[in-house]
C-alpha cells in the first residue's frame, strides 16, 4: 500500500504532486545508484506533513527534488499544477523562488548579512531591490519569531535557535505555498526544538502555507497532520 | 509601530548589495587586490606620462627649429638624363655655386595645402652669404621667409629675445651668437655679401635664440624678396617647409607628395631616423611593461576571486536556493571585478599623480629646470580608470562563470 491517497484532497488541491519520481546518481558511471525507487506523493494546500525514515534513505534528496534544487531522472513533478519537469534551470530558479520556503538542518543563514537582511534576503531577490514594503514585512516575520530586537545581529551573533528562527522568518518572507524543512530541528535541544515545531505549525495555520517537514522525532511527527516514511528509496506507510 | 526603515546599503539592487557586502567581507583579499590594482594602475599611468612628457620634451626640442616636411628640387645628379655617348667630362661639370631652385613653388605650395594633414606650408627661399662689420666677417645662411607662414611651421615668437619674428624690406633678424660675434645690436646695420657680389645692408631688427648654438651663429631672417634677389633665385624658391596635424603622420605625407610632384619630399622621420628609432624602441618597451602589468593585475584579480568564490561556495548554493538565477550570480563577482577595478585605479590615479610630483622635484634638467610636470593628462587618467574597470570585469570572468554554475545541491548538503 502506497501512502499516497486521494483522501488529502479534502485538505485543498494538492500544492504539490509526484507521479513514480525516481533520482539516480552517477549516470553512466560504475558507481550509478538509484536514490529514488518511484515515489508517488500528493501533498494538500495548508497540509503539514512530516516526513521521516532511517538516515541515508533519501528524504534530503525527495526534499531537494521537491525544492526544484535537483531534477529527478524519471517521473513526473507538479507544482500547483504545473509540471516542473520540462523548465529550464532559469525557470525552475523563477518558481522556486515564488513558491517556495526552505528551512535546512544547519541553518544556512548568510553570514555576511544581519538577520534581518538575511529575512529580507528572498524578497529582494524576488524584486531586485529591497523595499520598505519588505523591510516591514521581514521585521514582522522577525517579531513573530521573538527576536524583534534582533535585527541587526549578525548570524554568528545569534544562538543555533534563534538562527534556526531567522531562517523560518526568511523562508516565509515571501509567503511561499510551499515551506520544506530538511531536520529544522536536527541539532537543537528538546524545548528549542518544541518552540521551531510551533513556530512552522502557527506559520501553517496563520498563513497556510503547505508544510513538508523532515524530522526523526516520534513526538514532533505525531503532531502533524499526516506522518510518512521513507525507507531505502520508497514510501511505505 | 515605529518602523526601523533605514536606508542605505540594503537600498542598492540585489547584486551591487551582494558583491559589495561579499568584498567587505573579504578583508584580507579584497585589500590584496585593491592595492594590486592601485600599484599596477598607477604603474602604468606613471609610466605613461613620463615617457609622453619626456617624448614630447625631445621632440618640441628637435622639430623645434625645423619643418616636419620638406620639400626640395630633386637631386641635379639624379634628374639630370644624359644621352649615352655624352662625353663623361660633360657630368662632372658643376654648376658652380647655382642654387637649385623650385620651379612652379606656387603650384606646389597649393597642392601642399589641399593635402589632408597639412596645417601649414612655408616657402623659404635660403642660400649662404658672409656677414660683414667692420673687420668681423662670418659665413651665415640667409633664410628668406614669409614671417605669417614661417612661424607656423617654427614657433619663432618664442624664441625671439629682442624684437619681434618681422621682417620687411631689409630688416634682418639674427642669432644671438651672432649678434656678440659681431658685436651688433638692435637698430645696428651690418652687410651681408652673396655670390657673384650680390650685396645688401641690412637693419637688425630682432634676435633670437633656437637653442642651438649653430643656428643662433648663422643664421639670418630676411624677407623672402630680398632673400630671393641676393640668392639669385628670382621667382622660385629653394624649399617648402610643411607642419602637419600628427608628426607621425609626416612620412605618409611626404611620401604622397612625393609621388604627386615628383619632387624630393623629407619628413623630419627621415632626417632623424636614429630619433626616430629610439623614441619607437621606448614605445614598444613601454606598452610591454603595460602590457605585462595589466596581465598580473588581472592574473591577481582572477585567482583571488577564484579562492572566493570556492569559500562562497554555501552562500551562492543558499541564494541559488532562494530562487537566484545563475545569471545574476554571474553579475555578482562580475561587479566584484568590477568594482575593485574603479576604486583601485582611482586610487592609483591618486598614486601616480603623486609619484608625478616627487619625481619631478626629484630628477630635474641639469640647468635645474624640471625635466618634466607633475601634470596629469586626464584623458590618461580616464582611460586608465576605463581600462582598469573593464580589465577587473574581464578577470572576474573565469570566477563569476565557476560561480554560476555551482551545483546549489552540493554546497547546501552538509
Ligand atoms: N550527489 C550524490 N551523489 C551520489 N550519491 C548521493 C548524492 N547525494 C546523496 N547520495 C546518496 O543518496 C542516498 C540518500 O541520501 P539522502 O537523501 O541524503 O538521505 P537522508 O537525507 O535520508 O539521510 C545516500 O546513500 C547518499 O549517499
Ligand atoms: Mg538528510
């Protein structure tokens, strides 16, 4: 039994859908491995999903396939219907940045920007320049993560938390449809870990941003909408 | 809600804000090619305006008392066909003491004029004679001129020391070693005896001082006229000096007057071949040492932004991330390079400028003068900037290409 259903489809259309999605590396060489085995998945607007399995099973490459950071070898890919799979790098760069958030395990916050430009950062390359518009909005999304006086700290400045909550800020900058999250809370204690997890599920309920989080805790995964597995390249339920 | 809205930095296009904010960033290696930029531009401007100003320097002093094209009758020798049972006695007989004379000077002169690149044409009809005063007697050479033409192509008014460059009817302008030879001054007559005893009495009425002691000795201005009466040159004259716009064009001038009229057509090139080739070798070592600082410079600029973008590498995965096109990515370390070319060669336009300065209190002429200014040429100084910003784009290429096409995948997976 696949866990893809159509019974998602009462949570909205689906943001997001993949049809036998298969990713091999090192085509055409000795060491040519497929990570992917067919994965089909369907993920409703305003879901939130969290996706888990033993390390090495390939969420990180289903979640930059998603991210549209990698192309999968066979397979289809639609994003809000569109199929992703036929764009050229400028496009799927075009429509990753409109539709869609990223949050990685270390963070990757711009360590030459302070934390507010950093939340900024999606916006301004969406518009070119920043604005006072944008400005506005990433010291919001900076208050909404409590570190309203944060702003003009530099990421090396700044805990792993509250580096973990300038990069969620920055991931909703620019009010994606679609928020990953690859092990946000990975490498954080247990209470710092509870306040991300709540932090994205507020984001989720407030601004409904679909959510497909990667994680390996039980207790985050039971709180979310919909829990599947990945075990050595396939869903299982 | 109070906004914190500053502007400033963040107010910039995305990819002047990026490449600015990763060269701050990059201290050190910013800083090393800032000051490569600096050393080689100013190297080049320094460079460059010493040689133009030292060159310039000769040449004024050279083509100074000279025309950068002449033209004269061709050589009796060489015109002269003799039918082929002439008796051999018959070539060696000279024309004794006749003065070769430029037929048809007119015509001449006028198709001078209408030659492109010639800005100015000067008949002067010149012979030797014996300046007599007293008992004092000198061999002199009579140039008869037309002083509004003859300065064009001689800046005399700079070089008179008395009086004014004007003659009319037997005023006579001298040298000043002729003049203490002699012992004359302004107002004081003094004879001068051509050949077959063709005599005038000429008033002085100015002297000057060309800055060779030969010319100052000998020779002596007087109106064409009487240049062309005492010389036994009636109607003609014995050459055409011609100024042209660029003298490195003086040899293509020459050579198409040349061909026009069949006459013997020098440029000043010709005539100072050995200048000529000095001042040439010193050209083409100069742009070698451009050439080979420009390439280091842009060496530099190149491998360091290399080392950048390979630590930038995670920064340009999470912009790429972020929805960054490879494009602009490609545009951000192009205007690194670019950036760093403007400020160093401003910089280094301030460098050379104050290089010019020391230097030209440093090393002056023996007579104490200043061997050269401290003057910059700036359309030098533009050019160079120019140069400098597009070298720097050019040099970032090779980085900004490596950059745009990192996969974002490998720099974001840990
Ligand atoms: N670029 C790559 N080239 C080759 N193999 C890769 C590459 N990226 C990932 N893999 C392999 O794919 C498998 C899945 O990796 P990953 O998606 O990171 O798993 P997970 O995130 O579930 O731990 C691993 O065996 C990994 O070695
Ligand atoms: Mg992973």
């Amino acid at each position: 039994m696949t866990p893809d259903t159509t019974a998602t489809a009462d949570a909205g259309a689906p943001i997001l859908e993949l049809r036998g999605i298969r990713k091999s590396y090192g085509i055409g060489t000795p060491v040519e491995t497929e990570v992917l085995h067919g994965i089909d998945l369907t993920l409703g607007e305003h879901e939130f999903v969290a996706l888990t399995g033993p390390s090495g099973s390939g969420k990180s490459t289903l979640l930059n396939l998603i991210g549209l950071l990698e192309t999968p070898t066979q397979g289809a890919l639609r994003i809000a219907g569109d199929e992703t799979t036929v764009l050229d790098d400028a496009a799927l760069t075009r429509l990753r940045g409109r539709a869609i958030g990223f949050v990685f395990q270390f963070h990757h916050l711009l360590p030459a920007f302070s934390a507010l430009e950093n939340v900024m950062m999606p916006a301004i390359i969406h518009q070119g320049i920043a604005t006072d518009e944008a400005t506005a909005r990433a010291e919001e999304l900076l208050a909404a993560v409590g570190l309203a006086g944060a702003g003009h700290k530099k990421p090396g400045e700044l805990s792993g938390g509250m580096q973990q909550r300038v990069a969620i800020a920055r991931a909703l900058s620019t009010h994606p449809r679609l928020l990953l999250a690859d092990e946000p809370t990975g490498n954080l204690d247990t209470k710092t870990a509870d306040d991300i997890f709540e932090l994205m599920r507020h984001f989720n309920r407030e601004q409904g941003s679909a959510c497909l989080i990667v994680t390996h805790d039980p207790r985050l995964a039971a709180r979310c909408d919909r829990v599947i597995e990945l075990v050595d390249g396939r869903l299982t339920a | 809600m109070a906004r914190l809205i500053r502007p400033g930095p963040l107010h910039l296009p995305f990819e002047w804000l990026v490449a600015l904010r990763f060269l701050r960033e990059g201290r050190m290696q910013t800083f090393l090619i800032l000051a490569g930029v600096t050393g080689g531009v100013a190297v080049v401007i320094f460079l460059t305006q010493l040689i133009n100003q030292l060159q310039g320097t000769i040449i004024d002093k050279v083509l100074g008392s000279q025309a950068h094209v002449v033209i004269k009758p061709l050589d009796d020798l060489t015109r002269r066909a003799l039918p082929a049972d002439a008796p051999v006695a018959a070539t060696v007989q000279p024309r004794a003491q006749r003065l070769r004379p430029l037929d048809q000077w007119e015509a001449v002169a006028r198709l001078a004029e209408a030659t492109p690149n010639v800005v100015a044409v000067s008949p002067v009809a010149s012979g030797p004679a014996f300046a007599i005063r007293g008992g004092a007697n000198k061999s002199v050479a009579l140039i008869g001129m037309i002083p509004e033409q003859y300065r064009r192509v001689v800046k005399m008014d700079d070089y008179m020391t008395q009086g004014r460059f004007d003659v009319s009817g037997t005023n006579a302008l001298i040298g000043v070693d002729l003049a203490k030879d002699l012992g004359v001054g302004l107002g004081d007559k003094l004879r001068v005896l051509a050949a077959d005893g063709r005599d005038e009495t000429l008033t002085v009425t100015g002297l000057f001082d060309m800055g060779s002691r030969d010319i100052n000795r000998r020779w002596v201005f007087i109106t064409l006229k009487l240049a062309q009466t005492l010389l036994d040159l009636p109607g003609s004259v014995s050459n055409i000096d011609l100024t042209v716009t660029d003298i490195f064009v003086a040899d293509q001038v020459a050579a198409r007057l040349g061909n026009q009229t069949g006459l013997t057509v020098e440029s000043w090139m010709l005539t100072n071949s050995g200048l000529l080739t000095a001042l040439t070798n010193q050209s083409v070592s100069n742009n070698l040492i451009r050439t080979f600082v420009i390439l280091i410079v842009a060496l530099g600029i190149s491998s360091v932004l290399v080392v950048s973008v390979v630590q930038k590498q995670k920064e340009i995965g999470i912009l790429r991330a972020m929805g960054t096109s490879r494009q602009r990515i490609l545009t951000v370390f192009l205007l690194q390079g670019g950036i760093v070319g403007a400020i160093g060669s401003v910089a280094g336009t301030a460098l050379a400028f104050g290089l010019l300065h020391l230097f030209s209190h440093i090393y002056k002429a023996p007579d104490g003068s200043q061997l050269f200014s401290a003057q910059l040429d700036p359309m030098l100084a533009l050019a160079a900037c120019g140069l400098a910003t597009a070298v720097g784009v050019a040099a970032a290429a090779l980085p900004a290409r490596r950059a745009s096409r990192l996969d974002p995948v490998q720099a974001i997976r840990v």
